[in-house]
C-alpha cells in the first residue's frame, strides 16, 4: 500500500481549503420585508408611516373592526343574538362570559398592541417641527383613546370610586415589562394629559379617518362626561361646537351620511372613524357583516324596545327594517350598509354626540341649554322636541343618545358611568333580562392570558372573577 | 505410445482408488478471496472427522474412506458443504450473512459497517416502504423504528406528518428531524399556505428509495452539528445494478374509508336534533310560542332529514402504478422509474395525485475517478378542503349542519339557506376551488477522486427545488365568496436550495498489521436556501361559475410578494479508530455558521464521541457458541438547534399595517442579538446480541438527552404590545429506552415465521424554566418538572345529580365541586399528549410462494383533546348548529345518571367551556398493515417469460381498537394530540401486483 507523502498531505489540503472559503457575507441575510427599529422610524416620514400602523391598529376585529362597537351595544339593550346565529357574543347576550373569552382579551391585547405603536411615535427623539408635532398629536390622541376604552371596560366606572383599580399604564416600551394595574384615577390623569398634548401639538385637519385638533377635543368631552365632570365636559364640547368648523349632519342628509363609505373632508359631523376601504377590511368579521341579512351572518338583531322608540317620523327609523329571522319577526340594523367593496366605516365621534354632551353636561345647573342643545339633535332627525324637565329631562337625553348613538358601542358604557341597572327586552335570553349595575360581569375580567404572563397583575383580578 | 496412455489411465485410476480411500485434502478459507477466516472448523460429514484453519486461513484434513462433503462452519458466517469428489485442494469463500456486522449501513456523508459503527441508528429498507397506500415516505415509518414517532392528524392525502425522534427536544423551535436526500440536505415540512395541509415530502416516491436511516444518537447525528437535534433521516434513492436489463412494474389499486368512527359521535337525524331543540327551550324558559316558532325555523316539520355525514364522507379510490429500469456495464450503472400515484380523501373535496420520475447514472471515469448524476423530480396536484372552525369546512358542516336543511332543494339545485350562516359544503365543493401543485427536483452531481488508494476526494453539489401554486376560488352565489361577489387567490411558493459539500476520506492502518486502523473525514459544506413568495387575489367576479382565476376579478386586494432566506457555512470532520473490529473509537467535530443568529453568536461548535466493543470477536467468545452477535455501544456529545424562523434575532418593525391603502409600519418581533443554539446533548448506550444461529436478534439501547438554551417563546405581558419573545432560556430531558427484537421462530425450506417487535418509551421532563415560572400556552402547561405539552385544565366533577347542571371542581384539590365555570385557579395538570410507549408487532409468515404478514401498531398513555366539542357536545351552547348522538344522553329528570348535562337552548352554564371533558384517553392499537401475498414459483415465471410475479391484498388502519369508548374521533391527533375536524384517516383495502421481468 502507498504511504501518503507529506507532499501529497499538502496539496490536498490546499486544494480543499481553496473550496472551503467563502464570501463572508455569505452568512449575512437581511430581513425583507422588515427594518430594524431604528432605521423604521428614522425620519419624520418614517413616523408618519408608523402613524398609519396605529390607525390600522384600531382596525382590529377587537377594537373598532367589530368588538367595541358590538359589545357596547349587546352588553346593554340594544343588540341581541339571533336564534339563528353563528355564536358570535353569545356569552354576551347571555352574560355568562368567562375570563377565557376571546373577545375580552382581543381587547385588552389589540388595545396594548395601539399604545405601542403610539408610544414608539410619541418617545421618537427626531426634532420637532409642526408635522412632528402634528403627528405626535395624533398618536397621544390614539393613545388616550386606547386607554380610554380599556379602563371603562376593564375598570369599575371612574364615576364610583377613581382610587380604585384601573389598567397597567405604559408609556415606554420595554418588552419584559410586567406591570401592575394603575389607579383609575392615574390612567384618566394621563389619558387628559394626552388629550392636552394632543390638542395643543395639532394644527392639520386631513379628513375624518385622522385625529385633528378638534377631534381630541372632542374625545375629551366624553372622557370628562365619563368621569362625571360636567364643566370640563361642557367646555369642550363647546369649543368643539364653536370653534372646529365641524357642523352636525341634517335630517335631509342623513340616510345619505350613513350610506357613505369614504373618510370626509367636509367636516359635516364626523370628527373621527376608523377607515376600512376595498382593500384593507376585515371581510366576514367587518361590522357590517354581523348587522346586515345579506351576507350569511345578520346576528345582531335591534331590540324591540329600542326600535320602539323611534318616532314614525323619526328619519333614524329608516336605518331598521322589519323583517323575519329565525322564525321570530326582527328589526335588522342597516347603520353599517357596506360590506363589500370600500367597506364601512367605524364611526368614533361625531358632533352630534357634542350636543348631547352639552345637553347632558348643562343637566342640572342649566336646563335651557340643556333642552336647547339636545333639541339640535331632534330637530335634525325629525323627532319631537323635548320640553321635559326635572330628572324626566336628564332620562329625555339619556334616551336620545341612546336612540342618536345605537350600535355604536356607546349605550354600555353610558349604563356604566350612569352606574345604571341594564333591563333588557324579551329579546334576549330570559336567564339575562336583567342585568344589574353590581353583577360582576358588568365588568370585564383581566384575561386569563394576561394574568398567567404576568405575575404582578396575577392578584388584581376584578371582583367576582377569579 | 498406445501402451504408455493406456498406462497412465491405469495409473491415474489407481492413484484415484487410493486417494478415495484415504486421501488428504489443503485448502483456505477466507471471507472475501483475501481475508483469512481463522478458526473455522471443518469437518467431514457424517464422520467424526474434524480440522481447524489456522491464523492464516489453511487447513488440511485427511478424508476416511467413507468422506464425501465437507462442512465448513465459522461464527458469524454461513455454512457451507462441498462435495469432496477428486478434488485434493478446496478452497472456500464463506459468506458473511450473519452478519450484519458487515453489512453497510448509510450515515451522514458516508458509509460505515455494522461492526464499525458506533451509534444507534435504524435501517429501513426498500421491500417496507413500497407500493404502500400512502403519500409520503414519513408516512410509511410509523411503527417502523423503535424511538421514532410519526403522527398524522389529517388523512387528506398529501396532509403533514409529524416526526419526533426520541421525543421532542425543544418547546418553540422545530422538533423536525433533518432529511438528507442522497446527501443534500433537504427542505422538509409544510410549505403550502393557501392548503390547510402539505407536505414537501409528498412528491418523493417511496417506491425509490433503496433505505433509509434514522439517526438516533450523538455518534451519529453530531456531524450535522446545528441541525442534528431532532434526528437525521438519511434517504438513499435506488442504484442500478450492473448486467442485462432489469424491469419492474408495481400496481396497486384499491378503495379507503374512515378508519374510526364512534357512533356516539355521529350527528344527530332531524327528529332527534329538533326534540332535544324543543328540550332546550323548554329548559331555557321560552314560551310556548316563542319555542314553536323557533323550532318551526329550525326545520320541525319540513319533511327533511339530511344526512351530512353520509353526503360529506365517501369511499375514495387509491390507485398507484411505478415502473422501474435498471442495468449496465461494468462502467456505467443507470436507474430509471416513473410514476403514478392517486389517492382521494375519506372525504369530498380531499384527493392528490402525484407523478414522478427518477434517474441515477454513475459512471468509472477512469481507475480513479467516478462522477454521476442523480434526479427525482415530482408533481403533485392536491385538492385540500378547509380545516378547524371554517364554514367551508365540510368535516365541520357534517356536525354543525342541520339534517333539516338539505344541500339541495327540491328541483335538485344546490340550497344556499342553511343554519346559523353556514355554508352548503356538498355546494362548494363543486363550485369553489382550492388547489395545490407542487413540484420537487431533489438531486445532485458528484464526483469521487481517488488520490491515492486509501484518499479521496469527494464533492456533491446538490439541489433541492420545491414550487408550488396554490389556486383557491370562491364564487360569489354561496359561501366565502358571497361577500366579496367572489374572489380568488393565486398564490406561488418556491424555495431553492442547493448544497455543496466537499469531503476528503482517509482510510489508514496504524500498525503495519492493519490491527490497529483509522478512517477519517474532513469536510467543508455550504448551503443556501432561498424562499419565494408571492401572493395574490382578486374579487368583484363577473356572475359565472366558470371564471375561476384572479385574472376575472375587478378588484384586486392582495398583490404581494417577498423572500425568505438562510444560509449555512460549515467544516467538519470525524475520525474512528478501529482495533481488530473489536474496538472502535469515533469522534465527530462540525463548526457551523448560522444567518439566523448575530454577528455574535454566528458560529457554533458540535461535537460527538463514541465507541463499540464487539464482544463476540474477543479471543475469550472463540468457543462461545451461543452468541452470534455481542456488541456493546456508548455515545455522547452535543449537537444543536436552530430551527427559529429566518429572522427571529433582530428586533424588527414590520409593514403591512395600512391606513387608507397608504403604508404603515408596526412593531413585530421583540428580537434578541444574544440569540444562539439550542443545545441537544444526547447520551446513548446500546446493546446488539443475536443468538441461537441468529435467529433471535435483540437491539437494546438507553439514552438521555438534555436540551440547553432553549429556544423558548417567553410569554411577555400583553401590555408590553407583545405576546411573546423568543429567548435562550429553560431546559429539557427526553429519556427513554428502546427496543427492537427480531425472532424466526420457524425456518425450514418451506416455511419461515418472522416476527418483529419494536417498543420505544420516552419520559420527557422540563428541567428549568425561567424564575421555575409556568408558561401557559392554549389549553397545555409548560412546568419544570413536567412533560412538554401536559394539559392544564379545569376539572370536570361530573353532572349534578338533582339539577342537570355541569359542575366542575372549585380548586386545583379535586375537592368542592360547583356549577359555576371556575377561574384559572383552579386547572389541574390533566395528562400528557405525547405518548408514555409506543411501538409495533409485525408478524409474518411465508408457505412455499404464500406471504401473509400483519403489523400491529400501538400508542399508549397520552390524552387527545376535543377541540370543538363545546359545539356538538355543549348542551345547547351553539343550539342552532347540530349535536352529535351522545347528546342524546343528556340529563332529563332529577336522579339521572349520566356525564351530559341538561340540554339548555344557548348551553348549559358554561358547559361548552374547555374541561378536562374535552379530553379522552388516546391510547389504541390498530391494525396499521395486513397483507397477504402470493409469489408466481419460478418455473411458471419463467414460462411466462418474466423474472418473477408476486400478486398481494393489503388492509391498512383496518382495525383501530381505542381504550376510551368516547374517544369522538381517531386517535391520532398530530403531536399536540388535538383534533381540528380534519379529514378523517383513512383506511385502505388495495390489491397489488409486482412483475419483474
């Protein structure tokens, strides 16, 4: 047998190693379709990019895609489950939710998931100039509003006792945070300190889908309405009426303002919707689907009740339809008329809700303005005028917002802050016709998910949930 | 001259006479025409005659008169008898059956030899994977190797299959083994993402391959260094053989059904959903009228009862056809074989079919150098219906459907009313789409350098190709199409790999002797791998069944397209040094380059060390004559895993999040440059023995593998805007043992039983996690001290006697018991979904040209999960979708007893909610494989003119027995142990022929 040659030995192993090398950026890949941090939100550009992904943010089937506007309705007495259904918010109808449900933590995770987004924009150290600062409006703007729904459905209302439990307040990102919950009256201090800075940073009105300086204003109006203070909520929604440039839809437009699909420029009623066009929607979980009968859902029917409110002449009954589901006559819900094509939108505030603020702020101390703002809401639908007073006025107003603001997410959250018991028509399920102000699903739980990541929070659950 | 003949003759005669009455015969005796076989006896038959070789391998013996065969015996080799007749010099060549000790085994980047090998790896070959029922070759291993688990949880054809070997190693990074292909590293998994299910492996065709090995330890796997964790499946496609040319053909036909059905859980007829309906809302408190006007819209009285699960579920055709071509000279070698293969689902809507060719030319260049190519390229077309919780699911509408709704109406059109916004499935499964092809070329060109004669050089450049479109359509009559006035999807997947690896072999004695000899490897190997996405769709379709592609739609919503890429720059080498075959010594050493981990933490070192001591080739087992096998093996090193996503390290930003069809970009990976391997570091110790002539052969091994560094999606807070991360964090152990037995009981000329039996057991165990905090992760817990994926749920207690009511247990103590759904609290740790053993029995028997053979597979000590009984199985929660029969059992009047609670229009407080009632014992046995065979005797054959006929019946899953009664469906539910109302497994009746000629 041949011996190998040291020679032999040497070639060999120079040729080998002549293959083995290679470029060094072989093992160099960058990501795609991603950047890192750093250079994602270089640039003022960059942040405003980052803006539109908070916005979209809201779209979540969780938030304002489909959840918050349903829940606030069927949690109350406004929506109820068809017989005929596809088990969408039947724990809801039922009140029988568990702190399992997919709805309750879609809420609190898509609602973190914003204020992050929100965040990386409001901490971002590029120097100011008005658009930064108009995009930071609008990301504390995004911000206040995703705190402000998560301490009214995740908090006992503001209006009972502000010292008690509210959310976890994060403002920084830090991903092995594990926070515990603030005091209510802490999350509604930075959800104000937002809105301030909002309101002052702004000075752009792009079009109704976009926070503007009035649209902040105007969402200050209901966080002040919610925690009972009437001044403050009074103030603003009058700057908002007197100073925006926003007016209120007409009866004549009205069916034709609830038929559109597209973001406004005009500044006709809507201060701020959430946008869903052609492209981006949420398919057969967008809200339109749930309320209309011409796609294979139509859960949600309107209660008798609430139906029955509307005045013959009232151009809100034509948003309902009478009709047959599940064998049971129904008032189907045409609010959301478009699930095809550009979608519909979500509305989020809109001046008429101004002058119910104003009208409901005014009760007590000022009942002229308070019959006189309310009725700016009346005589543009063609419903009778109210001339009540006394506590029957403040029931008058409450029963407006609740006829001019049904299925938009609002009516829960009003028996919430009005600390009110939810008596329910037959409609429902006759085990959860009368849902109590002190029953503890009035609340909802914090998700199980949450409690079982994070320590801290582990033994802040709500009362009566465990 | 006449006289001198005549005297020789005489002589020759005599001398003959002479020596048949007393002569001596010389010989050698060898292995191989060289090796000396030292210490065989030889004795002459019949006689008491005897000799042994010496060292040399000569022998001489003197023959009695009365001498005429010798018999030649040696361990570890076959007998042999020659007729003694004139000869005066025999010399013999024993062949080395036994022995597996010689016989080669693949592993990585080369070959070894029984006797060498140091590890635990497992062979399978050709004759069990061939013309099998199934659509991939992962398929086809289940029950065959001990320690490896192959786990379907959908019978579509075409679906994934999971593989774990010796357990699952890691919690969030994959636990899919590696799969080398002739050498190239390849792409395995799911690559599909508009099919519910695929499997690259799919256009593979197991009737190619020559072997398989399954790598189960250090020795073994650590040359593939960072990829090793999860077990290495060695593939080696079909040679051809030098010599006149070889056909074959193989068909197989045949029909599949449902391989377990529990009548519990059928769906309920109309009559019996519409009276446990009116029950309901009796119980719910309704009135009278409100309930007659309920179930009157639900269907009472219609005049229909439509059965859904006998229009959704059907009797599926399999049909397979492959033919083969071998030969050549001795230069040039070739292979050549196509393919057919059909298979269609237990249910509508779920078919593959696939195609494939195959082409192997190796070619003697020169004394020195020999290149060849080799090809298996495939297509497969596969129709996949939906999974889970998706209205277009027909497994789904055969539950949720009611019989009082027909998929058709009454002038035999199809009917697009149906409950709760379901859709008509029987409908859509004529008018939508959902398509798959894929096409794979997996193959490489090599070339082999002998240097010297103990040095060579090899190079392998190898390519792996995977395509795939994927078409869906809906239309926009009826189902997931109707909203957007229908819509279709074209998406196409493509991934590139190619490999090429640079290897140097020495083979060295050490002593001169060749007593003490080495054999080493240094190799170089880089590989890339390069993914292509690109998706689109389109809605708005004009009002017409027949234009299915996006190119119809007027509005297009998706137009996408990006890649995914990784790379891997690795040196490695291994060395074994080998005493006499008695000792051996390997080590193995590979550095592997990463791009999915930081500059940093790029680079990885993986190393592994074994050794074998063949006892029986000790001086001292000279006269043992009970073993023909003793082999003693130990391994142990580190191996690891990289198996995250191609770019989990960086903290990253992603786009995608559009306001106003205007770009928006949010935070999506948390990231961590301090990202590196996970560790495996298995230990492994096997015993080979084979005994009484090697008809008893037992393969032992015990191992212990603890994983390091995890790769573990740490749960964050949802505040943080984040679910998880993933970190380096917690450990891990997988210990078990195997076993694998081999008996022939019965061997005579006509007769022969084998029988094989293969038990694995693996106690998989969390070590740390950290801060020893659970993660909870859906219905399953992840706790130091428990086995990965132990279910973590609240405890059902059972049906109140006095009130129907569900109740469960109030605390994790199995204490009080409420009708109150409890808190989180109160979940206890509920079973495990891996199985504590599982393992086959196969027997086989063959008479004269008769075979029948049948294997038994069994898995026990798991749980499998009921992920959507809350529906059918909720007492009332989801009352407008369909109940299964079981639901019957409900509670009716105080006293009852019965584990279904009372039936409540809207469900029963929470019942529907998960519990340990979602959960039944998995445990089963089933017939995974009967077949009985014929063999044409060969003079027939030969009379036909062909080389052989073999002709065979096979049952497959044919008996499934499960230890739970009311275990809904198959009990095999992917490795989570979760089913998804997936297509249900099948079971296959075929008739197959096989013709060589």
């Amino acid at each position: 047998m041949k011996r190998i040659t040291i020679k032999n030995m040497i070639v060999t192993t120079v040729l080998f190693l002549s293959l083995a090398s290679c470029e060094k950026s072989f093992l160099e890949l960058k990501p795609p379709t991603s950047l890192t941090p750093e250079f994602a939100l270089a640039t003022e550009a960059d942040l405003q990019v980052a803006l539109r992904g908070a916005y979209a943010g809201l779209k979540n089937t969780a938030l304002y895609g489909r959840s918050l506007m349903v829940l606030g309705d069927i949690m109350a007495d406004n929506t109820y489950q068809s017989v005929l259904n596809t088990n969408r918010y039947t724990a809801f109808n039922l009140y029988n939710y568990t702190v399992t449900d997919g709805d309750v933590s879609g809420l609190w995770t898509a609602s973190y998931t914003v204020i992050l987004r929100a965040n990386n924009i409001i901490n971002s150290p590029i120097a100011d100039n008005a658009n930064i600062k108009q995009i930071k409006g609008e990301a504390y703007a995004i911000r206040a509003l995703a705190y402000y729904n998560l301490v009214r459905y995740f908090a006992s209302p503001y209006t009972v006792d502000p010292s008690k439990l509210g959310v976890p307040i994060v403002t920084t990102y830090q991903a092995d945070l594990k926070p515990e919950r603030a005091k209510i009256a802490d999350v509604y201090s930075l959800i104000n300190k937002d809105l301030n800075q909002a309101y002052s940073l702004m000075t752009v009105f792009t079009n109704s889908s976009q926070f503007s300086k009035y649209a902040a204003k105007a969402l200050q109006a209901k966080v002040y309405l919610t925690m009972g203070d009437k001044t403050n909520a009074k103030a603003a929604a009058l700057d908002v009426i007197t100073n925006s440039g926003f007016t209120a839809i007409s009866a004549a437009a009205h069916a034709g303002y609830w038929a559109g699909v597209a973001p406004r420029t005009d500044k006709v009623e809507t201060l701020l919707e959430i946008s869903f066009d052609a492209v981006a929607n949420n398919a057969f979980d967008a809200l339109s689907y749930i309320y209309l009968q011409s796609g294979n859902y139509g859960d949600m029917l309107c209660s008798t009740d609430l139906y029955n409110l509307f005045e013959a002449s009232d151009i809100r009954k034509s948003l309902y339809a009478s009709g047959t589901r599940g064998g049971l006559a129904s008032v189907f819900v045409n609010k959301y008329s478009s699930f095809t094509g550009d979608h519909s939108d979500t509305k989020v505030i809109r001046m008429s809700e101004m002058y119910l603020i104003a009208a409901e702020a005014s009760y007590p101390s000022n009942t002229v303005d308070a019959l006189k703002y309310v009725n700016e809401v009346t005589n543009r639908r063609g419903a009778t005028a109210i001339a009540s007073d006394g506590q029957a006025l403040l029931e008058d107003i409450i029963t407006e917002r609740r006829k001019e603001l049904a299925f938009e997410g609002e009516r829960y959250l009003d028996m919430q802050r009005l600390q009110r018991n939810i008596v329910r028509s037959k409609n429902y399920p006759s085990a959860a016709l009368s849902v109590d102000f002190t029953n503890f699903r009035r609340i909802m739980p914090i998700p199980q998910g949450e409690l079982d990541a994070n320590p801290n929070i582990k033994s802040q659950q709500n009362p009566g949930w465990f | 001259m006449r006289k001198f003949v005549a005297t020789l003759l005489c002589a020759i005669l005599v001398v003959t006479q002479v020596a048949a009455q007393n002569k001596t015969i010389r010989g050698r005796v060898t292995e191989d025409g060289k090796k000396p076989l030292s210490n065989t006896s030889i004795i002459v038959k019949g006689t008491n005659v005897a000799s042994k070789t010496n060292e040399e391998g000569y022998y001489s013996i003197t023959i009695p008169a009365n001498g005429k065969v010798l018999k030649f015996s040696s361990l570890n080799f076959e007998d042999q008898e020659v007729n003694i007749g004139s000869k005066s010099e025999i010399n013999v060549i024993l062949a080395n059956t036994v022995s597996e000790l010689q016989q080669v085994i693949v592993t990585g980047y080369g070959t070894t030899k029984k006797a060498t090998n140091t590890g635990s790896i497992a062979t399978v070959k050709a004759a069990d994977i061939e013309n099998l029922p199934f659509s991939s070759v992962d398929k086809a291993l289940q029950g065959k190797v001990a320690g490896l688990q192959s786990v379907a949880s959908s019978g579509q054809p075409g679906a994934s299959q999971a593989i774990l070997i010796r357990g699952a190693s890691s919690i969030t990074a994959s636990n899919a083994p590696l799969w080398v292909v002739d050498g190239v590293p390849i792409n395995a998994g799911d690559a599909s993402r508009l099919q519910t299910t695929g499997n690259l492996l799919s256009t593979l065709n197991p009737n190619d391959i020559e072997s398989i090995s399954v790598l189960k330890d250090a020795a073994s796997q650590s040359i593939y260094g960072s990829r090793a964790a999860n077990g290495v499946i060695v593939v080696t496609t079909k040679k051809g053989k030098s010599g006149k040319t070889k056909f074959r053909f193989d068909t197989e036909l045949g029909n599949s059904d449902v391989a377990y059905v529990n009548q519990k859980y059928k769906p309920l007829d109309a009559n019996e959903y519409i009276n446990i309906t009116r029950e309901g809302l009796v119980n719910a408190g309704y009135s009278t009228a409100q309930i007659n006007s309920t179930v009157s819209s639900l269907g009472e009285g219609n005049g229909i009862n439509f059965n859904w699960f006998d229009n959704i579920m059907r009797v599926g055709q399999q049909k397979q056809y492959n033919l083969s071509a071998e030969g050549g000279n001795d230069k040039t070698t070739f292979f050549l074989s196509g393919g057919h293969f059909a298979q269609e689902g237990t249910s509508i809507n779920s078919q593959l079919k696939r195609t494939n060719v195959n082409v192997r030319i190796t070619n003697k260049a020169t004394d020195k150098l020999t290149v060849g190519f080799n090809l298996n390229a495939g297509n497969v077309n596969q129709r996949a219906p939906l999974a889970g919780g998706a209205f277009g699911n027909p497994l789904l509408s055969t539950y949720f459907l009611l019989p009082t709704y027909s998929a058709y109406k009454p002038d035999g059109t199809y009917n697009y009313v149906l409950n709760g916004g379901l859709h008509n499935t029987v409908a859509l499964s004529e008018l939508d789409k959902r398509f798959l092809r894929q096409t794979s070329a997996r193959g490489s060109v090599n070339g082999e350098y002998k240097i010297l004669d103990n040095l060579k050089f090899k190079s392998v450049y190898g390519i792996d190709y995977n395509g795939l479109e994927e078409d869906q359509y809906n239309n926009p009559l009826h189902g997931d199409g109707l909203a957007s006035n229908g819509r279709a999807f074209a998406y196409y997947t493509r991934y590139f790999n190619y490999v090429w690896t640079n290897t140097l072999d020495l083979q060295q004695n050490i002593t001169s002797n060749g007593d003490l000899s080495t054999s080493t490897q240094i190799g170089y190997e880089a590989q890339k791998s390069a993914g292509y996405f690109s998706s689109l769709q389109a809605q708005q379709f004009p009002p017409s069944l027949s234009l299915t592609w996006p190119a119809s739609g007027a509005s297009p919503t998706t137009s996408s397209a990006t890649i995914s890429e990784y790379t891997f720059e690795s040196q490695f080498a291994s060395t074994n040094l080998n005493y006499k075959n008695r000792f051996v010594l390997s080590g193995s050493f590979r550095r592997d380059g990463s791009s999915r981990f930081s500059a940093k933490n790029r680079y990885g070192n993986f190393w592994a060390l074994g050794a074998t001591w063949n006892i029986d080739r000790e001086e001292f087992m000279t006269n043992n004559t009970l073993f023909d096998q003793l082999k003693l093996r130990g391994s142990y090193g580190v191996n690891g895993n990289a198996g995250i996503g191609n770019y989990d390290a960086p903290a990253l930003y992603g786009f995608g999040f559009n306001y106003n069809q205007l770009p928006g970009s949010g935070p999506t990976n948390v990231g961590d440059e301090n990202l590196t391997w996970e560790l495996n570091k298995p230990f492994n110790i096997g015993l080979d023995f084979s005994i009484l002539k090697n008809r008893v052969n037992v393969t032992v091994d015990a191992y212990i593998r603890k994983s390091e560094n995890l790769l573990l999606s740490v749960p964050l807070s949802n505040t943080s805007g984040f679910g998880a991360a993933t970190r380096n964090i917690g450990s891990m152990e997988n210990k078990g043992i195997e076993l694998s037995i081999n008996l022939v009981p019965i061997q005579t000329k006509d007769l022969r039983w084998d029988l094989d039996f293969n038990f694995s057991n693996n106690k998989n165990k969390i070590t740390s996690l950290p801060n020893q905090a659970d993660i909870l992760s859906g219905n399953f817990i992840i706790r130091e001290g428990q086995s990965l994926n132990t279910f973590f749920l609240r405890e059902w207690a059972g049906v109140d006697r006095s009130t129907g009511d569900p109740q469960w247990y109030v605390t994790d103590k199995h204490q009080a018991s409420s009708n109150i759904y409890p808190g989180a609290n109160s979940r206890i740790l509920a079973g495990q979904a891996l199985p504590k053993f599982f393992g086959s029995l196969t027997n086989a028997l063959s008479y004269k040209g008769f075979n029948l053979s049948a294997q038994l597979y069994y898995n026990f000590g798991n749980q499998v999960y009921d992920t959507w009984r809350g529906y059918y199985l909720g007492s009332g929660f989801g009352a407008t979708f369909n109940k299964v029969k079981r639901q019957l059992e409900a509670w009716r009047k105080p006293g009852d007893i019965t584990n279904v609670p009372k039936y409540v229009y809207g469900g029963n407080k929470n019942f529907s909610g998960a519990s340990t009632y979602n959960l039944n014992d998995g445990s089963f046995v089933r017939v995974r494989d009967i077949q009985l065979g014929y063999t044409l005797p060969k003079a027939y054959a030969e009379k036909l003119k062909i080389g052989s006929a073999n002709f065979y019946v096979r049952g497959t899953n044919l008996f499934t027995w499960v230890k739970d009664q009311n275990l809904p469906f198959d009990p095999e539910q992917g490795t989570a142990s979760a089913s998804n109302l997936n297509v249900f497994i099948p079971k296959t009746v075929t008739v197959g022929l096989s013709l060589a000629f």
